[in-house]
C-alpha cells in the first residue's frame, strides 16, 4: 500500500508539474515576464527579504519532503542524478584576475554528478526542469573547491523565502494525492523573481545528452588576485559537443531514463569536453540577485577545459558521498553577498545529514 502511495504521489506530481507549465506557457509567463522588469523584482526582493528570517534552512529542507517525500539515503534536491570522474586544466592567463590554484595549468582531478532538479528519484528524464552539474576539484595540497551549475542561465529565486515559497506551494494534498493548482499560480503571481526562468525552461527544451548541455554558475563570483584586487564574474561550461535540444515529438517519446546510459555510451565512445567561459562584470550589472541577467557586450577569458573520461551509476560513483556546498572554494575564488548563494551552505549540510542519517 505504501508503494503504491508512493507512485501515486511521484505520478500525481508529474501531471501537476506537466499541467501548470502548460498553463504558464499560454496564459501566465508571457505576461508576467514582459512585466517582470528590474524593479519589480526588486520590489519583490524587498517584500520577501522583510520575511527572511522565517527561510530557514530546516524548513526549506522540511519543505522539499513535504514536496516530494522522503527517500532514504537520497538527496532531498537533485534526487535523481548519475557520477562521472574526469580532470580540468586551467588557464593560466586567468592569474590576471585571480590567484586560484584551479587556473596554474596543472591537471586536477574532478568528481563529477549531473542530475535532475527536484526531489522525484523517478523523474522522467525528459520533465523540463534544470539539469545540474557538480564539480569537486580535488587540489594536490589536499584542499577541495567545489562548483553547483544548471543549465539555465538564470535561478527562479532572488533571495530563500522564494525558494521556501515554491516548495510550500508544491505541497501534497494528503487528500488528493497531488499539490495544489490554485497555490502554485498563487506563488508564481506573487513571486516574479521566478518568471525568467520559467519562460527559459518553456522555450528550451531538455537535450539528448548531459554532454549536450552548457551548464551556468547562475551566482556571480569574486575573483581575487595576486595584488588582492577583486573581480566580479559569472561562468559557464559550454560543451564541445555542442549544445542540442529535444524536439517535442522526441520529448514525448523517449524512455524515462535515458540520460544517465547517454552519457555511460559517450564516455566510452572518447572524453568529452567543455570549456569554462568566464564572464567580467560591468558596471550596474547585478552581484546579488541569481534571477536576473547580464545584459549587454561583456569581456569573456577562456579559463580551461573539463574532461570526463567515465560515468557511473549515482550508488557507484564517488560523488554519492559528496556535499557539493558551494561555498567550499580555494584561495582567489569567494562569494559574492548573494543570499541565495550564501543559503546554500546550510541548506546543504542540512540535507547532507539527513541522507546519511537514513542509510
């Protein structure tokens, strides 16, 4: 009975999520997006950031159970994901901005997981939601930095209560089975930070391959050099193989789990390959706020290349034990004020223990 419960709730789930963007795409986004400028975001930054203190990270965690349940020994976002292992080499002409080790020329070696927002283990491989991809870099002096992407460009949350808010919104209805439609239109009228990325995930569709899929730092990062003076950038990885789309007739046919043998296949075809992009700031670009992008023309430094040479299963992989909290980073590389980034360390020690605590 339990098991059956449990499919009900991962089916009832995917219709919702399914129906709601359906809905976004041709009633709810559109406008809201064309409304959704600066200011109003800013606006709603400063409505939810009188809220903060209620955006804990025990409650988003409590939040993202009530959303998906609990699955032991699992991650409570990100759930379903697969590890890779491979190297990166940076690029040495990076040092002009920053003294990080990452970008001495030396080859590193990098734990790798890319995986599927959300907490449903049994999420379709085709559901448009951000893929992510984690990287541990592992230094030869012992230390560790870490890197969290997706492959949206933007995040649906410009400060924690929006994040809280979602998950809150996405809730079980013991009674149905299934969340709530009226509370999830709710959070999303009453939460325009989150319009960007919807409309993204409505206009590009999910690819064929983790290997065809750029992956975003979303936060901006400070770059500290040698004279200690600081950049402001964002980053990407761009894949080698090129970036590919889904068509929607592919979409509605592809098996549910096709993305972790893809990317197991590819490894054993070659490496595969992405350059790491990083992007310098301009004056009144925004350093705060994940939802909103850099416009206009921007220097960008080719800063070095990640090569993954094999994928596993997520039980086999030396990423299943890793905490991928951003916040862990080598000398020359520091956070910005954003909120959001600064949330994530807490969030994830939060759930990190929670899935140890269940093995």
């Amino acid at each position: 009975m339990e098991k059956q419960m449990s499919n009900r709730k991962v089916y009832s789930r995917r219709n919702f999520l399914i129906s709601a963007s359906r809905i976004a795409a041709i009633g709810f986004v559109a406008p809201v997006v064309a409304s959704a400028t600066a200011a109003a975001v800013a606006k709603s930054v400063r409505q939810s950031s009188e809220k903060q203190t209620e955006a804990t990270a025990q409650e988003v965690m409590d939040a993202l159970e009530d959303a998906y349940g609990s699955h032991p020994g699992q991650r409570k976002n990100h759930t379903k994901g697969v590890g890779a292992l491979g190297t990166f080499v940076g690029n040495p002409k990076v040092k002009e901005i920053s003294r990080s080790p990452l970008f001495s020329g030396e080859q590193f070696d990098v734990v790798a997981r890319f995986s599927i927002a959300g907490g449903d283990p049994m999420v379709s491989d085709a559901d448009k939601s951000p893929r992510g991809l984690a990287l541990e870099f592992r230094l030869p002096d012992g230390s560790l930095h870490h890197m969290t992407m997706l492959s949206t460009p933007m995040f649906f949350a410009a400060v924690p209560q929006t994040f809280l808010d979602k998950f809150i919104a996405l809730a079980i209805d013991p009674a149905t089975g299934k969340p709530d439609m009226a509370k999830f239109k709710q959070f999303e009228a009453s939460h325009p930070d989150n319009a960007l990325q919807a409309q993204f995930l409505q206009e590009n569709n999910p690819p064929p391959s983790y290997a065809n899929c750029a992956y975003y730092s979303i936060h901006a990062f400070k770059f500290i050099n040698d004279a200690g003076k600081t950049t402001i950038v964002k980053f990407r990885f761009v894949p080698q193989d090129g970036e590919k789309h889904l068509s929607n007739a592919q979409l509605s046919s592809m098996p549910p789990n096709f993305l972790e043998q893809a990317l197991i296949e590819r490894t054993r075809l070659s490496p595969i390959n992405w350059d790491m992009i990083v992007t310098i700031s301009e004056p009144g670009d925004p350093e705060t706020n994940s939802t909103l992008l850099w416009s206009g023309k921007h220097r960008e430094l080719n800063a070095g290349t990640l090569t993954l040479t094999s994928a596993m299963p997520s039980n086999l992989a030396g990423s299943y034990n890793i905490n991928y909290d951003p916040l862990i980073m080598a000398d020359g590389i520091a956070p910005t004020d954003d909120p959001v980034l600064l949330f994530r360390s807490p969030s994830y020690a939060i759930s990190h223990t929670r899935r140890i605590r269940d093995l």
